[in-house]
C-alpha cells in the first residue's frame, strides 16, 4: 500500500542519508522524494517521501524509526491528507485591499 511520509529535518548534510538509510534498511523503495528547504532562519528542511509498505504495522515501524533519527525533528504519515496539502503547499490567494 502506498504512503506519503512528512519528515520535518534539520538542515545538516547528513540528514538526508540518514532518512533513506531507514528505508533501505526495510528494504522499502521510494516511488518519489522531495527535499526542500525552509524559508526560515531556523535551518530546517521539510522532505516528502512515498513509498510502498506491505502492511499498517510497517507503516507505524517506518514512523517510529524516522522519529528516532538525531537529524529527523519529526516524521509522519500523511497519506489520509487530501492531495493539495500532501503534493503540494496549499498557498490562499494574496488579497490585495487596494484593488
């Protein structure tokens, strides 16, 4: 069954690695990975991952081993989100009072 997984990670070199090291070691393919920085100053990176994973309890295994890692600050499934706010940001028009 295929899911989405959300893992919010610190901006080190080695986190990205270390997160699909996780899926390596399940021997779990990634269908897609997306790593993106944050905006902010904090040095954050947010990384979107689908994979495929036999049952719901690998699932909650692959969940709790991100959130185990030093560089993953949290890790979750978000495959029962509606597709605009798993694929993509959701972004609201800008309203412009002036118009």
């Amino acid at each position: 069954m295929k899911r989405t997984v959300h893992a919010l990670v610190s901006g080190e070199d080695s986190a990205l690695f270390r997160v699909t090291a996780v899926f390596s070691r399940q021997k779990l393919n990634i269908a897609s990975l997306t790593f993106k920085r944050s905006g902010g100053t904090n040095g954050t990176s947010d990384m979107k991952i689908v994979t495929d994973v036999e049952n719901e309890r690998q699932a909650r295994q692959l969940i709790g081993q991100l959130n185990k890692l030093v560089d993953v600050i949290s890790a979750a499934d978000i495959s029962e989100l509606p597709d605009c706010d798993k694929e993509k940001e959701c972004v609201a028009p800008e309203i412009n009072p002036g118009c």
